[in-house]
C-alpha cells in the first residue's frame, strides 16, 4: 500500500511543470514523435513497439553483462518466470562470457548492442557493419546463436542506414518505454510511476543492466513486473513481441 502511495505521488509530481526530471520527458516526447515517423516508413526493419492490442509487453536490458548487476536481475527474473531481452555490448560480453553463457542458458533473448557503445548516426557504414559483425560473431561463438535484434547505442540512426538495414536479415528494436534508469534522478518511485505514465499494450520497456549504478533498477524490478502483472499484461521476449505484428 505504502508504495503505491509513493508511486501515485512519484505520477503527480512529474505531471507537475517544471519539475527537476520534466527534461527527461520531454526528450522522451520528442524521441517518440520522431522515430514513430521511422517506424512508420520502414516497417519490418525498425521497430518501438509491438502489437498494440495485445497485453504483452517485453522488457529489455542494455550495456550489459555486468557483472554487479546483471546476476541479480538473472534472479528476480527467474524468481518470476520472467523472459526478457539482454542487448549486449560487446566489449562487455567478451569480459564476462560466463554472463553470457548464463542468459543464454536461462532461455532469455540476446540482442546486439554494438561492440563499443558509439552513435551509430556519426560512423560511416563500413564502422557499423563492423560494429554489428564483431558483436554478433562474439555472441555466436559463445552461445552458438547468431543475434539478428540490433539496438543501436542511444537509439540512434540515420535514414540512409535504415536503408542498409532494410537490405539485411537484421531488425533495429528501439523502445517505446524509457524508465530513465540511466538518469541521476533515478529514485525507484520516480522511475516506476515515468514507466506506469508511458505503459501501453505491445510497449518495449528500455532498462540498463550495465553502464553504471544499476541499483535502482534492481530494486524496482519485482515491483515493476508485480505492477504490470495485476494490469493483466503477461510478459515476452522482444523478438516474440514483435513478430506478434504479423499474427
């Protein structure tokens, strides 16, 4: 009851104008209104979301493995039965296979995330394609599954790569749901009632499980699957999600 409290709380204050986080939002707002126009124009190779009217939601991890964080997410999911999508960085993986091996095994979803972490908006395609194949070939290696999700870091891509893409068998995923647990204003409460603001069927929820201090992710985490559960969403990996698109 008590966090349900904070939460609703957490909600009024960020509906407020000009609260200490609204910067956020409105990034948020913008970043929406432009890749919609994206998705829109190249449909089958860049996706925000899935099937909107279906209660599935998908929750994704980027900048991992991390060895401080992710094997805590790896319990709290298992604890649930929770699949979820881990977009790995590559130099990341290739420190702490092991994490690797143990997404894997536990039956959640890889995805790339770029071997390095660079704007994928300011390379030329020969350093993207290269970004991508050095991180896929890792992950294969390790696990024997070449990954054909693709997130780009930040989000980030041009039109013109777009339309490299839409030549390959690879799917650029971004999100629709932005928690923000990358920002310094990322107290639990705040976190969870931004994601309860921008919640809807078929959403992508973006969540980090390294690059940083994680632990506000971590301890928001059961809540945040409790909360979406009692909304009557059930949850899924990205790649299942968005194939729902076409069934």
């Amino acid at each position: 009851m008590r966090a349900a409290v904070l939460i609703l709380a957490a909600i009024l204050f960020l509906l407020l104008p000009g609260h200490p986080v609204r910067g956020h939002d409105l990034v948020a707002d913008e970043y929406i209104s432009r890749y919609r126009e994206l998705e829109n124009k190249f449909p089958g190779t860049f996706y925000m979301s899935g099937n909107r009217e279906k209660q599935k939601v998908a929750l994704s991890f980027d900048d991992g493995p991390s060895p401080q964080h992710t094997p805590e997410i790896l319990d709290i999911l298992a604890e649930y039965s929770v699949p979820a999508t881990f977009f790995l960085l590559g130099q990341e993986a290739a420190e702490h296979t092991w994490l690797v091996e143990r997404i894997a095994r536990e039956g959640h979803e890889l995805g790339n995330h770029s071997y390095t972490h660079r704007n994928f908006t300011g390379l030329e395609w020969s350093a993207v394609e290269e970004e991508i194949r050095r991180t896929g070939q890792l992950i294969d290696d390790i696990t024997g599954e070449y990954p054909r999700l693709v997130r780009p870091p930040y989000g980030g891509v041009t039109i013109g790569q777009l339309q490299r893409f839409e030549q390959s068998d690879y799917k650029l995923v971004n999100w629709s749901v932005d928690a923000g647990d990358y920002e310094e204003e990322n107290q639990p409460e705040i976190l969870l009632a931004r994601i309860q603001l921008q919640m809807h069927p078929g959403a992508i929820i973006l969540l980090h499980d390294g690059g940083g201090d994680r632990s506000s992710t971590i301890r928001i985490l059961p809540e945040l699957i409790e909360m979406l559960q009692d909304e009557g969403f059930t949850f899924t990996t990205v790649g299942e999600l968005i194939d729902s698109n076409y069934y």
